[in-house]
C-alpha cells in the first residue's frame, strides 16, 4: 500500500503516481499551473488510484462550471469501481453529492472524513471551498481549526492549513489572527496564492487600501507567475484603488489582467462583471467593455446551476442591453427552484431577487430595487461568495436608495458604512452624496 506525504494510504497507487498526485495537489493548493494535466498523468502512471480520480473530480466541480459536470461524473463513476478504503470512500460519497448539487450534504461529508482523518489535507481544502460556496463562515474557519493539533510546521502541506485558517478567520472579523496566519502561510509557500488573498481580503475589510496595494504589488511577482487564481487577486488590488477612487488605475486593471485575455472561465467572468457593475454604480462610463463579458456569459445564460453565477451574468447581460439573455437566466432560475438540489434554495432565496433587482435597478425603478435589495441583503450569505464580494448587494442598494429619494434610508446607510470604515474615501462619498439628496429633497 502507498501513502501521501503525510500518512495517508492511497488504493491503487504507485510510486509513479503518488508522485503526480503529490504536484497536482500542490498545484491546486496554491491555485498555480495546470493541476488537470499533473492529476492526468497521475492516472495514465496509476489508473486504479482512487483519489487521483477524486482530485480530478474536485478539480472539475469546485468550479462551478457547468460543461466540466461530465468529466467529474465520470471520475465518479470510476472511482466507485474502484478498491478503496473508509477515507476514500468518503471522498467518493461527497464527489457524488457534488455532482448532482448537494453542497451541504457533501461539506458534512468532507467534515466526516477531516475529524477522522485531520491530516487529509485534500478533504479540508474541497471542504473549505465548498463552505465559500455555501457561505457558511463559521465552518471556513473552524472546519480547519478542528484540524490544527495535528498538524506542525515544517509539515507537507502545512502552509496549505494556515491559509485556510487566515481566509476563516477573516470571513468570521477576526483581523489580527487572519493576517498573522496569512503571512505565516505566504512565508512558508510564497506560491500560496490563497493566502496572499486572505490577507488581501483583511485589508480590504479593515479600509487598509495603501497596504493593500503594497501587499499585492509588491508581492506580484509570487502570486502572479502561472496562476489560475491571478485574476482575482489583481481584482482585489483593483478593489483598493476604487475604494480611493483612482478610476483610470483601476480601468487600467481592468484593461490589463483582469480581463484584457477575455478568459471564458466563469470565475474569471464574474470578477469582471462585479468590477464593472461597481463602476456602473459610480457612474463611469465603460464604452464597449459590458459587451465581451456578455459575449462570454452568453454560452451559460440558461445554465442554472448556481445562484452566484447567475446574478452576475445579469449584471453583464444589463450592462449590455441584452434583454433576451436576462429572459434565459430569468427562465433558468425558475427552473432552477423547482429542483431538488442546494441551488433551489441559493437561487428562491438570494439569486432570483437579487438578479430582479438589477434589472429594475437598470430600468430606473429604483424603489422597487430598493425592494428586493433590501430582502436578500440579511440573507445574502446563502447564496455563497466572501464578504468582500456581497459587498456589491450592499452598494447596490445605497445607490438604488440615493436615486430613489429615499433620503432617510441612505443616510442610514452611508453612517452605517462609515462606521465600518471611518477613513473609506468611498463612504464619505456616500456620506456626501446622501447630504446633496436631501438638501435637493
């Protein structure tokens, strides 16, 4: 029988193929290279390993890309076929919920096999993501911390825990701990790239825009090379500079490598469509750009299968003026509630509102926007993403609230952000612009 790196026993294996599957695994924890083709060439070296075609199905689902569901329902299948033991098992229980869109059942899954198994560093990753996807911040940081006394430094894999732990600890406000763990992290594994992020995400929530900015300019050059989360850490970067209101910098983020390649993946697409939504709120004008991110949603507009997907393919296909499209994601979601999977609730309780109030923000119903914001805006966490991405429902609604005439509301929400964040240029902006409606009321 072989083992991982740290103990675990790996059915099927051989020396060949442990070895892909240790890279690939590294790969996906610092989110760089092509962790598809390293897990490939662990099943063409060893094409009975259980957990290589586990990974593969991990890799595929933890996506959300709709068109990759075939590929992770055929690991499935293989690997059901397949000799393996209760650790395994376990994963190939959760990969199958995961492909017919039982997200809870899978993330308790997953807890299952990481309270036994505390040192199965796939099965706290795949349950991390998919508590992000959930929305679920208490179990991203203690899904990990229940973990912790088994692991030390200096371990396999170890840098992979603690930038778990600091995204955890982040989304649940407890600053300080996050970036101390964080760095520890990105000290360990520069490479890490989910940890340079949740450091990224503490400054973002703290209103630290200039430390923002030195901590992922300066260390561009780690984060950046071959990696496949690159997109959304220089849309962090772009998130500071909007903050500051240095729009040409941000366009320019924009412009470059945020969405100057046109990628089609969909997590790409949505940090494109959140950037420009943020600056349609602003008032910039954006010329052709809502056009090719529409063109790229366009293939996915009756997809369905996740809420988060959906509301920000609204936003291109608004910004686009692409009614038609917005019927087919309209009609999809209602579809997509009528299901029996997690995504019924994602989509009846944040996605369908959430998606019906940028249209009518778009049409200038803006009461009405007001409306439906305002009803998903408590609940917004169940439809999946971080706080810094939800953040977009509450700009939104101060924006609706500002245009509407809704004078008291506003200004409600302007002190409610400036109490957030005290020296945000963007709530005294808010605070501003909440004081010139009233004074025209």
């Amino acid at each position: 029988m072989m083992h991982d790196a740290l103990g675990n026993a790996l059915s099927g294996a051989n020396a060949a193929g442990v070895a892909h599957y240790e890279t690939a695994v590294r790969q996906f924890q610092c989110y760089v290279q092509d962790p598809v083709a390293t897990v490939d060439q662990a099943l063409a070296a060893a094409p009975d390993m259980v957990m290589a075609h586990v990974l593969k199905a991990y890799l595929h689902l933890l996506g959300t890309e709709p068109e990759a569901m075939a590929v992770a329902r055929d690991c499935h299948r293989a690997a059901t076929r397949l000799p393996s033991n209760p650790r395994e098992r376990g994963h190939v229980r959760a990969i199958g919920e995961l492909c017919y869109g039982r997200w809870h059942a899978a993330g308790s899954t997953l807890e299952d096999v990481a309270v036994d198994h505390p040192r199965d560093v796939l099965a706290l990753q795949a349950g991390h993501l998919i508590d992000f996807y959930t929305g679920s911040s208490r179990m991203l940081r203690d899904r990990i911390a229940r973990a912790l006394p088994a692991w030390s430094s200096g371990m396999p894999h170890h840098h992979a825990v603690l930038g778990m732990y600091a995204f955890g600890l982040e989304e649940t406000a407890d600053y300080a701990k996050a970036e101390r763990q964080g760095r520890l992290a990105v000290e360990a594994e520069p490479r890490n790239g989910w940890a340079w992020h949740a450091v990224a995400h503490v400054m973002e929530m703290q209103g630290r825009e200039a430390d923002g900015i030195a901590w992922l300019g300066d260390g561009a050059d780690a984060w950046s090379p071959e990696s496949f989360f690159a997109v959304h850490i220089w849309w962090h970067l772009a998130l500071y500079h909007l903050e500051r209101g240095e729009i040409d910098r941000v366009l320019a983020l924009y412009d470059g490598p945020i969405y100057g390649a046109r990628s089609p993946v969909v997590l790409d697409m949505i940090d494109a469509s959140a950037m420009l939504w943020r600056l349609h709120l602003r008032g910039v004008d954006l010329g052709e750009r809502w056009q090719a991110v529409a063109d790229g949603w366009e293939p996915l507009a009756a997809a369905g299968n996740y809420a988060f997907n959906d509301v920000h393919a609204a936003m291109a296909f608004v910004g686009a003026g692409r009614r038609a499209a917005l019927d087919r994601v309209l009609t999809a979601q209602a579809m997509a509630i009528e299901g029996a999977d997690d995504n019924a609730a994602f989509t009846r309780d944040v996605g369908q509102p959430m998606t019906r109030a940028i249209i009518t923000f778009a049409d200038g119903d803006y009461d009405e926007a007001v409306r439906l914001v305002r009803r998903v805006r408590p609940i917004a966490n169940r439809f999946g993403g971080s706080h810094a991405q939800r953040d977009v429902v509450d700009l939104t609604l101060i924006e609706a609230a500002c245009r509407s005439g809704q004078v008291a509301l506003a200004r409600a929400l302007a002190a409610e952000r400036t109490a957030q964040k005290p020296a945000s240029p963007l709530a005294r902006m808010y605070a501003m612009r909440t004081q010139q409606v009233a004074e025209a009321a």
